[in-house]
C-alpha cells in the first residue's frame, strides 16, 4: 500500500531517517548543523550515527541516514533508489549486516544496468561466516545457504564494480575519491 501511494515506509524498530536539512535530528543532534552529499543506509540506527560521526570527523557530511530496523519486508534496495532520485545525494554507503539477499540481488541489478550516483558497501559480522550455527538478532537475518552470508554480499559487490570497505573507518576514505571535487562539507 505505501509503494501504491508513493511512501517510503520505514521500520520496524528503528531509527527512521535522520536529515539534518529538515531538521530532523533524532540520536545525532551535534551533526545536524552540517548537510554534506552521502546518503548512508543501515538496519542499525547506532551505525547510522556512529557513521555521520565518522564522516564529519573526516571532512565529508550526511545529507540523509536510514534506519530501517529489522523487518524483513523492507531493505536497502528500496531506499537505494530513494538516494538515486535524490539531487542533493552524490553518493550512498550501503552498512550490510549476514542474512537477507536483497544486496546480492541489488549487485546483480547494478552490475546490468549501472547506477547513477556511486555506491560504497560495507559488510559488517564477518565473523559469522566462521562459526557454523551462529544468529544474528535481526529478522533479516535469515542466511540461504551460501547467500546471504557476508562472503556472498562481498563477492557481489566486487562482481558489480562495487567498492566494499574493509573496516568501518574506510569507508570514507573510498568515497572521497569518488566524490571527486564535490567532496567538501556541503558536497
């Protein structure tokens, strides 16, 4: 009903979208005074904020973060194509977590079609693939065979053209680059 209407529906359990242009500023009051060009999309609202954190540390601001919590309806793919309509984002850090398959299936459409606006991931609980029978908590989680897992989300991504940060704090380091002269605080 809400794609029927044209809503982004957001959630459950989570953070929602923070956008310091609109004044929203929900968990990350002392960034919402700056407006760069990344769009940053995550389940975890803590890596949301701890991400815009990291970017205006480094010099690049967040024009939108998403949290869209543990449901297994909605995904990043979704909000993907949000950012890529959006002017005002140039570029989306993708912060994936083991389970669901809608980033391999993401990669696969990025890899035939291209995107407009380039896409950073990072693929978070690495560690998961190397101890058989762990869960995460989220819902999504759900891991089908070999996809789903975070070596399948990396192999994707790289397949695609896709750059995938090591560490957390590389992640802006990647896209700087990628920003190219657009990579000041405003963007």
């Amino acid at each position: 009903m809400a794609r029927a209407a044209n809503f982004h529906l957001v959630g459950p359990n989570c953070m929602g979208i923070f956008s310091p242009k609109a004044g929203v500023r929900q968990n990350a009051e002392q960034y919402a005074d700056t407006v760069g060009p990344i769009g940053f999309i995550s389940q975890s609202g803590n890596h949301a904020v701890n991400f815009a954190q990291e970017a205006h540390i480094q010099g690049v601001d967040v024009n939108k973060l998403v949290s869209y919590g543990n449901g297994i309806v909605l995904d990043s793919a979704d909000y993907l194509e949000y950012f890529a309509a959006d002017p005002e984002t140039h570029a989306v850090v993708l912060f994936c977590e083991p389970g669901g398959t809608a980033e391999e299936v993401l990669a696969e459409e990025v890899k035939t079609r291209g995107f407009p606006i380039p896409v950073v991931a990072f693929v978070a609980g690495r560690f998961a693939d190397g101890i058989p029978g762990v869960r995460f908590g989220h819902a999504a989680a759900i891991v089908e065979g070999e996809r789903g897992s975070t070596r399948s989300k990396i192999a994707a991504f790289r397949e695609s053209g896709i750059p995938v940060a090591e560490a957390f704090f590389d992640i802006v380091t990647i896209l700087k680059p990628l920003l190219g002269a657009r990579a000041g605080r405003g963007g």
